[in-house]
C-alpha cells in the first residue's frame, strides 16, 4: 500500500488553517497519512492560486476540501483510495 501524502495550503497567521492542521491531525495517523502544510506566502505563484480559500486541504493536486476540514468526505476519501 503506498504512502498517503496531504497538503495542506496554509498561512501562519491564518486561524481557520491552524484549526484545520489540528482537526485534520487525528484523521491522518488513522490512516496512516502525512500532511505537508505549504505556506502559500512563500509563493507567488500559490498565493495567487490559494489566496482566498486558505486553508486547502489536497490530494495528488484534488481538492478535498476548503476553509474548513469536512472530516466525513475526507473520510471517506481516504478510506476508498487506500
């Protein structure tokens, strides 16, 4: 089975990012996952694309969820792709 790396598109000042690291913590070690947070300040290119939806939770470049963790489709996401 391979490995399941999130990214999380993040800002440091950004609140609703930390809560989602934070809610998303759990679901992750259940399934084994990394979660890569980016700081889509350190990027130009990110934070044009990111900018007002922060935080975004991806997979493999799909999004699966924004602005808050929707813990049952992540869930259930996870649980189909691995």
């Amino acid at each position: 089975m391979a490995a399941i790396e999130l990214t999380l598109m993040s800002r440091s000042w950004c609140h609703l990012c930390h809560d989602m690291e934070m809610a998303l913590a759990p679901v992750a070690e259940e399934f084994g996952a990394t979660v890569n947070v980016v700081d889509v300040d350190a990027d130009p290119q990110l934070e044009s694309l990111y900018n007002e939806l922060v935080p975004v939770l991806l997979h493999e470049g799909r999004e699966l969820c924004h602005y808050f963790l929707d813990e049952p489709k992540v869930r259930e996401y996870l649980s189909e792709i691995r």
